[in-house]
C-alpha cells in the first residue's frame, strides 16, 4: 500500500456509496483489510504508509489505542454498507502488524466478527516481523481465530539484509514459522530478490533457506526502487547500483525451478503454494475484482466499482473517526474501459488464465502472436480457453498486458 494517495473526487463524509455499487456485495466474495501503520523501523526500499513511534505524538491513533480506532471504523463500515455477506478473508498488515499485542489483533478480528460475521472456514491472515512475534501471541492468535501468518523474511543473507535496512536476525525466521505451525497455523514467508549487492548464489541461498522451513506458501517480490525512500537516494548519488532487469530475471527462473521442484506451484506470477487450499485466498479477492473495505491510515477500499482511500497520517484519521465523519480522504468511480484494462492486467497474472471470452476482439486476435512469441500457452489457449503466460510470459507480463489490450 503506497504512502502517496492517488488524486481523486472528494470523498462524502458520511461515506455513503451508489446504490449500484452495494448492490454488488452479494455477488463475490468480501473481505476486509486492516492496515497497522506502525514500524520499529522504517527500511530504506519500503514507501509504504508506515510510521515509527518517535513519529507520532502521544494523542491519535498510537501503538496503544489503534485497535479502538480501527473497530470505530469497522462500525462505520457497518452502518455504510448495510447488510453483508459474512466477510470470507480478512487480511492484517502493515507496517508491523505484531507490534501491537496479540490481544489487541484479535480484538480487531472480533470487531469483523461483530458488524459483519465471519464465513465458515474463513480465511484471517497475519503479517508478522520474526523478531515480533512470541509462541504466546502466536497461540493467543490461534485461539482468537487467525488461521494464517506470513512472516517477512526477505532474504537469509546477513549483507543483503542490511541494505535491505531489514533489523531481524535470519535464524528468527525459522522461530517464528516453527511458533507458527506449532500454533497450528498456516505459515507464508516473503523475499525479496534483486536487493543491490544480491549474487545469485545469495539469491540461491535465501530460497534454499526458505524452502527448508517447509511454509505452505512462499512470495517472492522484485526489488523496486520507489521515489521517494531512502534506497531512491542511495541509487540517485551513486551509493547503490540500480536493480537490473537481467539480474531479476534470472532470480525469478531460478526462484520458479527450485519452488517448483520442492512441490510450490505458482498460481499467481509472484506466489507460490503447496495445494490450492494454501493460496492466499485474500489476495486472490484483489485479482479477481472483489469487494473488500479497507481499515486504517491510507488503507485502499472497493466495493462494486468504486474505489476510496484514507487519510494518511493515524492522528487524522482518529480525529476524522471520533468525530463520527468518515476517514476516507478521496475516491473514484471506476468506468467500464478503466475496469476492463483491470480485469486483463489482473487476470493474467494467474496460473489459471484469463479466459479469452472475456476478451474483446483486439485482444483476442494478439493471442496468436503472444503464442508466436512463447508468452502465452499454445496449449492452454486450445484446451482451456484462456490466456495462461508461460514462465517467460511471467517475465514480461506487462508486455502481453498491453498486447492484450491492443497497445504497443
């Protein structure tokens, strides 16, 4: 979640949104996304809305009070959108989501429970540093209904850590996700490839690392240098090389080969699982156009076409909450071609496809030269009617994007 806020209509206070919009609701799956916009820490690549607690004043949304903000606004959510499906997947991230106390998360998820209800099965996903995270919190989220924790380990290389800015020692890696499973949750772990100073036998190591904890998932993100932070400034002055594209190419087939041959399957072009019942199903909802309502400082939110964002700094959106207004700072509805360009840029991206009937006839027509060129799946495209990339169609996958929808 980027910490610049895109620009947009105004947002109405009370929230309220289009008839047309609430009428989606109970078409797909819903979700919910709770942002926890605190950081022991901030790392130099990260541009997200995050803040450290020398940052912020002892008034607002503070390490301490956030849960009571974040199911204030939970209940706004409520009194917006009316009657609901029971939310499928809630998503906790942040920031540091651990560093608020596990009874607090849990709070936050019994305020989910309480304005919208929960499906049978449903997914509750934790974000989690390795040096945050305890055998008890771990359990306390077990108990309070969490199912799943994705742990940001990045890398297992000491020296890549450090120009990451990342502050957790690699062996606390393999605590937490222990922690984790003993808890009985699910466990995801995060890297991070094409870090400055990153050889590929570190590369090789970090995934050879991560396999051996045996997650049920695993993600894996090319390093980009954002404007604005930190790592931007290193490479603008010289400090730091760049990120190459070459480099992460090569990460990224090696990162496929060796998840692939230790049973992961990709089903989305950076994630990786061990069954289909492990997939991150929250993210799943983004890709596959969903509704979700996103809680917290410069959380992101859609519902049926329209799309808004909070105000970003905690103390702004406690007040804008306390006062009984919502948080919201802009929106936008969302036009046919502006959903149409989403749900190809989206849908290609997962192993399944995009089914080619959903394209319009300029998209359909570039199959045949996107097949020609090895980006998309000859196969799949006859068998199963849909646009499936190859792994060098993952590679280049905004190139068959703007293919797909008749651009050069």
């Amino acid at each position: 979640m980027p910490s610049t806020l895109p620009e947009g209509d105004p947002a109405p206070p009370d929230g309220r949104l289009p008839a047309s919009a609430l009428d989606t609701l109970r078409d797909r799956p819903f979700g919910v996304y709770l942002h926890v916009p605190f950081c022991s820490v901030r790392c130099g690549y990260c541009d997200f809305n995050t803040y450290t607690l020398t940052e912020l004043g002892a008034d607002g949304a503070s390490v301490s009070t956030f849960a009571d903000a974040a199911v204030r606004e939970l209940r706004f959510a409520g009194e917006v959108l009316g009657a609901t499906p029971p939310v499928e997947t809630v998503f906790v991230g942040g920031g540091t989501p651990t560093m608020l106390a596990a009874d607090d998360l849990v709070r936050m998820l019994d305020g989910v429970r309480e304005v919208f209800g929960l499906a049978p099965g449903a997914e509750v996903t934790t974000e989690a540093n390795p040096d945050s995270v305890t055998p008890e919190g771990l359990q306390r989220l077990a108990e309070g209904g969490f199912t799943r924790v994705s742990v940001g380990m990045q890398s297992a290389v000491p020296h890549v850590l450090k120009v990451l800015e990342r502050t957790h020692q690699p062996a606390n890696v393999a605590l937490a996700v222990e922690a984790a499973r003993a808890a009985g949750l699910q466990t995801s772990v995060d890297l991070i490839y094409g870090t400055p100073g990153e050889s590929l036998d570190d590369w090789r190591t970090s995934l050879e690392a991560a396999i051996a904890l045996e997650p049920d998932h695993v993600s894996a993100y090319a390093l980009v240098v954002e404007e604005g932070t930190k790592l931007a400034a290193q490479v603008r002055r010289g400090q730091v090389p760049a990120p190459e594209d070459d480099d992460e190419a090569t990460k990224y087939e090696l990162a496929d080969e060796l998840l692939a041959a230790a049973g992961y399957d990709w089903y989305e072009v950076s994630n990786w699982a061990t069954s289909p019942a492990a997939r991150c199903r929250h993210n799943e909802g983004y890709w596959d156009d969903g509704s979700w309502w996103g809680v917290g400082p410069g959380a992101h939110s859609h519902v049926g076409g329209v799309r808004w964002w909070n105000v970003k700094h905690p103390n702004a959106y406690a007040a804008r909450l306390a006062s009984g207004a919502s948080p919201a700072a802009g929106r936008e509805t969302l036009t046919d071609e502006q959903r149409y360009d989403e749900r190809v840029l989206l849908g290609v991206r997962l192993s399944r496809g995009l089914p080619l009937a959903d394209l319009r006839p300029e998209g359909r027509q570039a199959v045949a030269g996107l097949i020609a060129d090895g980006l998309l799946d000859g196969p799949a495209a006859v068998r199963g009617s849909a646009a499936v990339l190859t792994r060098r169609g993952r590679l280049l996958a905004d190139t068959v994007v703007r293919r797909l929808l008749g651009l050069r």
